[in-house]
C-alpha cells in the first residue's frame, strides 16, 4: 500500500490562462470536431488531464 502512496502523481499544479497547455487542449478540441472546454480556470493538472483523457482520450485512441 505504501507503494502506491508514494508511486502517485502529484497533479496539484495549476496552470495560468495564458499557458501553452490552454493553447494545445483548445487545438486538440478543434482538430477533433469538439466544442471547446469551458474557460472559467485557471485549471489544476488534475482538471485538465480529467478534460483530455474523458473527452479527447476516446478520439485519440487512450
């Protein structure tokens, strides 16, 4: 158990508005036919690996 306590990642992060990250999801949405994610952030690691990997991750094959 410890193992798995000290194996985590630390998405606690948050990234400003202005981020390239912002940028590179929003691209990622349009190339997908996707509405874009809302823009109320700024958004932790965590909140924006959640908006990859639950809308882009099946279109993207993850």
């Amino acid at each position: 158990m410890s193992a798995s306590i000290f194996g985590a990642v630390n998405q606690q992060e948050v990234y400003s508005l202005d981020s390239d990250v912002y940028d590179a999801i929003e691209a990622l949405y349009i190339h997908q036919g996707l509405s874009l994610p809302s823009t109320t952030g700024p958004y932790s690691q965590a909140e924006l690996s959640l908006m990859v990997d639950r809308r882009l991750g099946p279109q993207l094959g993850l």
